[in-house]
C-alpha cells in the first residue's frame, strides 16, 4: 500500500496528497501526516483513498468527541483540535478568495462554543443519515446538539420517533413555547405529491417531486419564534433558519456596523431576519425573497415596519422591479445579501456592480461562490475592507463568511 505525507486540507474536508503527480483525497486525514493508505476509487486525474496506518500523526489530531463518528454524515473534523479547525477552515475560505484573484484582508474569526450550539436538526426515519451512504443511524445523543435536542433524543426512543423526514428546531432562545416547557419544536414534512414525466431524451420515467412550500399560509404547528438579541423573530420550522444562534447573534452586529440612511436592500431576506435590525437604521426597507412562505413570516417579523417586499426571485427583481423602487423611494444607500450556495444570480451581481450602491454586506455559505461574486464586483468598482469567517458550524469543513465591501471614491 502506497505511503504518502499529506499536503493540505480542502474544501470537502479532505486532505490532499499526491503519488507521482497525481491527486489523492484522503478523509479523515490532517495536513503534514505520513499515511499508510489504500486506493478506494482511481479515476483519470485523481484517486480517492482511505487512511490503512497513520505513521507520524499530526499534533493537533485527537480522539472523536462522539462514539458515532467516522459513521454518521454529520461532521467531519471532530478528530482535529478545535483552535486548528477554525484555523483550516480559515485556510479554505482564503484560498478560494485568492483563487479569485481577491487581495484578502486579514479573515477574522466570528465564533462561539464548538459543542451543543446546533439548534436546528433532521432526522430520517428517526436518525441520521451515515457517511456517504443512506443508512440510518440511531441516535440518542450528539455533542452538536442543544441540550433540548439532547434531550429529546434520550427521551424518545428510535422506534417511537416519526418515520420520513422531521425537522426539529430545540433552543432556549424559544419564545413561542411558554417557560416550564421543553423548548422544542418537531415538524414532520407531509408527503409529497408526485407526478410521473416522461423523459423523452432518454426515454426514462422519471418522478417530479412536488415544491414543499406551497401557498401563503403560516402552520401554526411548524411555527417558532426566537429571541436574538431582543428581537423577536418568527419563521416555520420546515424553512431555512440559522442553526448556530450564538453565532448569529455575534454577526449581526457586524453586518450593520457603519450603515446608515434613508433606504436599505434586504437580497434573499428569508424570513426578514436581518430586516427587523435594519428597519431600526433605515427609514424603508425592500426584501426580496423567491419563496413566499418565508415572504409570510417576513411580513409578520416586519409588522409596523416601514417596508416593501417582493416574492420573486433575485433575477426577476432585477430585470423588471429595481428601477421603479428607486424612482418610488431613492437609491439604496446599502444592501444585505445573502444567496443561496450557488451564489448570486447573475442578474443581480451585475445590477449590483452598476448600481452605485455605497455599502454592500455580503453573506454566503459557500467560499468559491462568494469569492467569485465579491471578485466582480472589486472589479467593477468596489473594495473589500473587511472579510470574516462565519464559524457557524463546528466539527465540519462547512464555511460561511461576511465580506464587507465599499464603493470606491471616484
């Protein structure tokens, strides 16, 4: 078996390394590590493998913090020192922005507890899914976890918890559920309706899964509010909410330092989460957020609040909706943005660019999108002053960051 010193950690949580040139991944694998390892998957241009001996270990590797490691899908860097994940992923996040060919500020790091800080969770058939593969795996603690979901864990065995998938949403910050009782919320996705297509191309049956959110109404099952920072925020418990509270609660203030004006641009606002903060800077605040169920809470979290929002994708907004805000209220003194992973619609990025907008906060769960996105607009007249590493999830190679971008002085 091939034996190899590994040369940096990657995006995916893999370590790379090389045998004669070529590309190897290595799970599990820490950089600087001599390895023992076996070829799982060889392809063209690279290899995966798996770790057979370590020989000279990594100082900052230690012993998994939960017995299910290495078999649930949940986290990948549980075994590396927690001051050197943030360290790696801190690496990952400046390598895709220079990549990008973007000048990188000195990354700043927004962090909280690296255990019990996940409120949000899902469950599949009462567990979670395995490592690269669909097996179950019962549960019934995890070190990520709140302790409300620790503790709904302990107390609800496998066989009693809902088939398919539940998304449960426990934190103490829960202001909808009254002191005295568990601060928990269990929502089970209803069955999809599914229609049969014919793929013509390939003459294949393929099923077409009904969209989950569906209609403008609130289930008042599925419905949670929290407490960040004084504000009370409402969302549905099936839909996107931040699962680090801590952590967000640590961003905020960021994300609105130094902002001030008449008129402010909320891009994918979600629930309105980041708006009910604005709304106290800005005299008038637009969101813009393709799903109308998250547009729902949004209008509730924004109720008294001097607004406009608009259930349309980014690109729509853009290409038919921009310029009669404008011409209605005034340009945007700043917008907040916050894409999916795939980054920003092109529309929108290249709106932006030609906007004139002074300040943009940009937010993004994904570094090579991010850095691609914040790279044009440097190019198209912005500079990025401050850029953070959002350390939302620990015991994972997952990032998120804030970049803080200025209009240039022409």
């Amino acid at each position: 078996m091939p034996i190899v010193t590994t040369e940096k950690l990657i995006s995916k949580g893999d370590c790379l390394a090389q045998i004669d040139g070529k590309k190897v991944f290595i799970p599990y694998a820490l950089p600087g590590e001599k390895l023992e390892i076996e070829i799982q998957k060889d392809f063209k241009d690279y290899s995966l493998a798996s770790i057979k001996n370590i020989i000279e270990a990594s100082p900052y590797r230690r012993q998994a913090l939960c017995p299910l490691y290495y078999k649930c899908g949940g986290c990948n860097m549980q075994h590396i020192e927690d001051e050197f994940q943030r360290k790696l992923r801190t690496e990952i996040l400046k390598e895709a922005f220079e990549h990008a060919v973007v000048a990188v500020p000195e990354i700043q790091v927004v962090e909280d507890s690296s255990l019990a800080y996940r409120a949000r969770f899902q469950l599949h058939d009462g567990g979670l899914m395995g490592a690269k593969s669909n097996t179950i795996i019962a549960v019934d603690s995890c070190p990520c976890a709140t302790e409300e979901i620790n503790l709904y864990l302990k107390e609800t065995s496998f066989s009693a918890r809902p088939k398919g998938r539940v998304h449960i949403f426990a934190s103490s910050k829960i202001t909808s559920i009254p002191q005295g009782f568990d601060k928990i919320i269990v929502a089970e996705e209803s069955l999809k309706e599914e229609k049969k297509v014919v793929n013509t191309k390939k003459n294949l049956k393929m099923k077409k899964v009904k969209a989950r959110f569906e209609g403008t109404s609130i289930n008042p099952q599925n419905a949670c509010t929290v407490d960040l920072l004084g504000k009370s925020i409402g969302f549905d418990v099936l839909g996107f909410f931040q699962s680090n509270l801590a952590v967000l609660e640590k961003t905020i203030p960021l994300l609105l330092d130094g902002l001030k004006g008449s008129n402010v641009l909320d891009m994918y606002s979600g629930a309105g989460t980041f708006s009910v903060f604005l709304s106290d800077i800005f005299e008038n605040v637009t969101m813009v957020e393709h799903n109308k169920a998250a547009m729902v809470w949004a209008e509730q979290n924004m109720a008294g609040k001097k607004h406009e929002s608009f259930g349309v994708s980014g690109k729509v907004w853009a290409s038919y909706h921009a310029q009669k805000c404008i011409k209605n209220n005034g340009p945007f003194d700043a917008v907040v943005i916050d894409p999916p992973r795939s980054g920003m619609e092109k529309e929108v990025c290249s709106w932006l660019a030609s906007s004139g907008i002074k300040e943009i906060r940009s937010l993004s769960c994904d570094a090579v999108t991010h850095a691609r996105d914040v790279s044009f607009l440097i190019k198209n007249g912005y500079s990025l002053k401050k850029l953070y590493l959002l350390d939302f999830y620990p015991q994972t190679c997952h990032t998120e960051s804030l970049a803080i971008l200025t209009r240039k002085e022409l």
